[in-house]
C-alpha cells in the first residue's frame, strides 16, 4: 500500500511539474507579443506625422439621451445587422 501511495505522489508531483513549466512557456509567450505590440506602438507614435497642434479635438459629449434617441439608434443597429446577414 505505501509503494501504491508513493508512486502516485511521484506521478502527481512529476505532472505538477510538468505543468508549470507549460505554463511558464506561455506566460514568456505571452510576454514575448506584448513587448512586440507595445514596440509596435511605440514605433506608430514617434513616427506620427500630426503635430499636436494639427490634431483633431476630441468629440464634444452630446446632451442626455432621451428615450426616443435610444429607440432610434436600437432600431438602427437590428437593420444593421439585419443587413450584414
């Protein structure tokens, strides 16, 4: 009983480690397209060709949304999707 118990320690452990050096190679991964990306957009915004000045402005916030607006523009999204079937 006690070789039984031990050998299923040892398989449980061995699988454990097995795991987390899986998981380490997806965490390093992982980390490896986030540097990509975060390269990637840094490159895209040294190399921007606006000035800040020559930016837009952001968009002004409208008003409160009534019910009537609301039911428009959900009225307007189903005929979208509607369309794109």
């Amino acid at each position: 009983m006690e070789a039984i118990m031990t050998g299923g320690m040892t398989l449980f452990f061995y699988a454990l480690v097995i795991a987390a050096v899986w998981k380490l190679f997806q965490v390093a991964s992982d980390l490896g397209e986030i540097k990509t990306l975060l390269s990637d957009i840094r490159r895209n915004t040294t190399t921007s060709t606006l000035a800040p000045a020559q930016a837009a402005p952001p968009p002004a916030l409208p008003g409160p949304i009534s019910l009537e607006s609301a039911e428009a523009l959900l009225r307007e999204v189903a005929a979208e999707s509607e369309a794109h079937r």
